[in-house]
C-alpha cells in the first residue's frame, strides 16, 4: 500500500520557501495522475541506468553527483532513443516540433 499522499508538499514552511525563490512547486492536479508522468519517468531512467549501476558510494561528492546527473541529462536529450517519439532523440524531436510550432502562432 503506498501511504505517501504528498503532504510534504503542501505545508506551509514548503509553500514559503518556494515562494522565496520565486519557484513553481510541480504537483499533480486532483484527479489526474499523469501531470509529473515525463518527470517521474525520466528520474527512474537516472536510477536504473546510472544510480544502479554504480558502486557505493554512488557519488564521490556533490560536484560528482552534478556532473554525473548532468552527463545523464545530455545523454538522455541528445543521444537515447525513446519509443514513444519514434525513436528519436527528445532533442530532435523538439527540433522538428519547432519550425510547425512557430508557422502556426499568431503575430
């Protein structure tokens, strides 16, 4: 049974440190467990094909976690192949998305 509802998410101290720093918190709306779909499945990539794989400690230090985390991300966007884009590299897929994108928008 999964018994985290996301409170952490909602308490006061949270909504104000968000607030400080002028950020967005993401959130699934009510209803629709879709909203973070991309995000979480991106994150399970990180874990199996990268977390997983190594050696404990699995990082050095932060700037080793950074620079992994980053490595990942670029691998991920310009390289990784993803079935549900045809696939294509997030990256080109954007790209490709682009010039319709912007033939289709108002003035």
């Amino acid at each position: 049974m999964h018994s985290d509802r996301g409170g952490q998410y909602c308490g006061n101290v949270y909504r104000q440190l968000l607030a400080d720093h002028q950020a967005v918190r993401s959130q699934s709306r009510r209803g629709d467990c879709y909203d973070n779909a991309q995000a979480e499945s991106l994150w399970s990539r990180l874990k199996t094909e990268v977390l997983d794989v190594r050696e404990r400690p699995v990082f050095a230090d932060l700037a080793d976690a950074q620079r992994s985390v980053a490595e990942y991300f670029d691998y991920y966007n310009h390289q990784r192949l993803h079935s549900s884009i045809g696939y294509q590299t997030p990256y080109h897929a954007h790209q490709q998305f682009l010039p319709l994108n912007a033939l289709n928008c108002p003035a």
